[in-house]
C-alpha cells in the first residue's frame, strides 16, 4: 500500500465524517440503520428473553431467602399501597379545597430497545423511535411505570440513542425522600452504581431512602424513580455528603421503555 | 457481472459478521462476549488474500458503528481505519509469516490501535471532562479481555483454516512491492 493511497483513504474519512456534519449523508443513514435495526432488534429480543428478567439462584437456600425478601417486601407495599391510597384522597381533598389546578400534562411513547452501546466508555442504548414519532433532545425516557433510566442524547428519524443514568456523562438533579427532601446531584460512571453528591452535610440519609429526581431541571419532572441508597458516606469537616445508590431496574436487560414527550 | 456479485458477496459476508456479533455481544457471558469478531475477519482477511480492500470494509464497518455512537464524529471511525491500515502495513512489511502466532499478534496489535487511538482522541479534544477512575478501570479490563480472547481465537482459527484451506497454508508466500 503506497502513501498516496493511505492520503486517499484519510481524505476518504474526513470528507465523509463533513458530510455526515452538514446532513448530506442522511438518506444512507437511514437505509442502513434500518438494515441494522432488523437484526440487532431481533437478536437483542431474544437474548433478553433467553437470559432472562428475573434474577439467577445458585441454589435451594438462596431461592428460599429471595423468596421470603420478596414476602416481606409484598407485605409492607401491602401497607404502603393503603396508606398512600388514603394520603392521595385527601391531597385530592384538599387541592378542591384551595383551588388547585390538576397538573396531569404528561404524554408517553411506547419505545423497544433494539441495540446497547457501541462504545467502549459510554453506557447507552438504542430505541425504535426517532424524530417522526416525536421524539426530541434530553427528553426522559423512564420504564416500569415510572423508573427513570436516562434521556434522549441522539436523534434520528426512526431510532434515538437514550444515555443511561449510569453512563459517566449522565448528571441529575435528585431529592430523596426522608424526613429533610435532601438534594443532590446523581452522577454515573461508577459501574453498575451511582453516586449521589452535594447533599448537606447537616441532613440525615438513611440505608434504604428512596431517591427521586427533583423536577429542578427543564425536561425531568419531579417524582421519576432513580433508586435506593446503599451506602452513605459522611466525612467530618467535609461541607457535604456522598450516598452509593442502586438503580432498582437492571439496565442491561430492558426491553420497553416509555418517552415522556411533554412534561 | 464479476464485479457486482463480488460485491453481493461482500455484502451478505458483512451480514453474516454483524448478526453473528449481536449474538457474541447480547448473547455470551463476561468476558467472552468482548470477543471483536470484525478483527478476526480483518487479520484472517489480511493473511488470507493480502489485499488492501480490507481497508474500505474496515472504514464501512466502523462507519456503521458511527451512527449510533453519541461521541463526536469520527471518534470511532478513524481510530478503526488508522488501526486496520496499520495492521496491514505491518504484515505486509514487518510480519511477513504466515503463522497462527502473526495472526494473534496483529490481532492483539490492531485492538490495542484502535482502543489506545479512541481514548487519545478523547484526551486531546478534551472530551473527558467527567471520565471516573472506575470507568478507566473497567475500560482497561475490557480491553485485556478483547486482546486476549479476540487474538486466542484469531490464532486457533488460522491454525485450523491452514490445516485445511490451501490459501492459508504456511508454504504460500506472496511477496507484496
């Protein structure tokens, strides 16, 4: 191979990486998404479904744990669900009593992942909905009901590109729910965990808080679930605190999510 | 009528290569599926037909990878095609054996190209504003286990094909001005 060809072939590259800038390259992009999107959809379906959602025993024993954590954890929601039913006709009560306008803006869209990330340092995945279907920039894309799991960094006419909470450029605004609503920031990056920043030194968190995000950013509103906090770390003379959560959905084996298109 | 069924070949080749590395990558276990079957391709590729093609298949491929990465344009594509090119100058002018060692080596050679390149390119156009010691961590693990499993397979897949495909075998030496 001459150097005049390795020329070429760079030359080959950036033209096409202009191009690809300027939008000229949109109509082949297109096509070969669609190609790719047939068989990465296909073959991802199928592995989420032979590997499975819920979690692997190793054996009768650990089986039997799960089980009775799984007991315990129906009955306090049990509880819960009654309590909250309860708190949720007053609140209603109350909001008719002072005049309050119902705020029940929010509109979905179905998504199926088709793909995971490309790259090496970036957690991200790929859905079956683009700018057609009304799909935007930074918009959350939650599942399960209500799980917050990351917003749209990439669109295109038929697919987006949705970065994950624990991808290492993902930062959100989060409240969790204890006695003083602590704030912070909830960053990924750190494996299958986040890390929540900035809370004030002086508020209490608790192992098993719930965290939720804030509603302090434009396109997030508040209440989206994020996860539970597993560690808490509070140093002295340290102006605020740091709390490792676990995301209560497996981000490597979602297949539907939802888009919020409005909020 | 040659040429274009040499390129429905390549197609339905490339077809085969990006279905079989959805199943590697959604379907096997840590760390198998870090298994880079597009590698593979290029190094046997490279040893089999010694033709520089191997280079605009290479640009196709990350080309494709382009489209769903939400890193700037061209932070996958050049670091590819820069590490296929280099792979092939080296086996052309540095490895000139034909050995199921050469492969696993340009195999090893080529990831570490491209990966090492990716990870320049982040640093010096400052992208890395917010890259954690635990994502490098888990970078670099991933990238041991790819040039490990991705060279032991180029290796053991040379060493059957020259048992049994005369275009791999060790005595055919085409000399490349």
């Amino acid at each position: 191979m001459r150097y005049r060809n390795i020329i070429i072939i760079f030359s080959v590259v950036f033209i096409i990486i202009l191009l690809r800038h300027f939008g000229a390259t949109g109509w082949a992009d297109r096509k070969i998404r669609f190609l790719f999107n047939l068989g990465s959809s296909a073959v991802y379906n199928i592995s989420v479904s032979y590997n499975g959602g819920a979690s692997r025993f190793n054996s009768v024993d650990d089986l039997k744990k799960g089980y009775v954590e799984l007991l315990d954890k129906y009955n306090k929601n049990v509880v819960d669900q009654t309590e909250l039913a309860l708190l949720k006709e007053e609140n209603a009560g109350l909001r008719e009593l002072m005049g309050f306008l119902e705020r029940n803006d929010l509109s979905f869209l179905g998504a199926e992942v088709i793909s995971k990330s490309s790259d090496a340092l970036r957690n991200t995945i790929v859905i079956n909905r683009g700018s057609k279907d009304g799909v935007a920039m930074n918009m959350p894309v939650i599942t399960g009901g209500g799980f917050y799991i990351g917003k749209i960094r990439k669109v295109e006419l038929n697919s987006s590109v949705v970065q994950l909470i624990n991808d290492q450029y993902s930062k959100i605004a989060a409240t969790v729910l204890n006695n003083n609503k602590s704030i912070g920031v909830v960053e990924g990056g750190f494996g299958l965990s986040l890390q929540m920043n900035f809370i004030p030194q002086n508020e209490d968190i608790l192992v098993g808080n719930d965290v939720i995000t804030s509603g302090l950013e434009a396109e997030i509103p508040y209440g989206l679930i994020l996860g539970r906090v597993d560690i808490v770390e509070k140093e002295p003379y340290q102006p605020f605190q740091k709390a490792i959560l676990s995301p209560y959905i497996d981000l490597n084996k979602i297949r539907t999510v939802s888009v919020l298109l409005s909020s | 009528m040659k040429v274009l069924l040499k390129i429905l070949k390549m197609i339905i080749v490339m077809s085969l290569l990006f279905l079989f590395h959805f199943f590697i990558v959604f379907f096997l276990p840590k760390p198998i599926n870090t298994i880079n079957i597009f590698f593979i391709f290029f190094i046997l590729f490279i040893i089999g037909w010694e033709k520089s093609v191997i280079v605009w298949l290479a640009w196709l491929v990350f080309y494709v990878f382009e489209l769903y990465a939400v890193t700037p344009l061209g932070f996958i594509i050049v670091p590819g095609v820069l590490s296929v090119i280099v792979v092939y100058l080296l086996y052309i002018n540095v490895f000139t054996n034909r050995s199921w060692f050469t492969g696993a080596a340009l195999s090893a050679i080529a990831i570490l190209i491209n990966r090492l390149a990716y990870l320049a390119l982040v640093y010096t156009l400052n992208y890395s504003s917010g890259i954690s010691k635990i994502v490098l961590r888990n970078f670099f693990t991933d990238l041991f286990w790819e040039i490990t499993l991705t060279s032991a397979a180029t290796g053991l897949l040379f060493f059957l094909l020259s048992k049994k495909i005369n275009r791999f075998g060790r005595d055919k030496v085409q000399m490349i001005f």
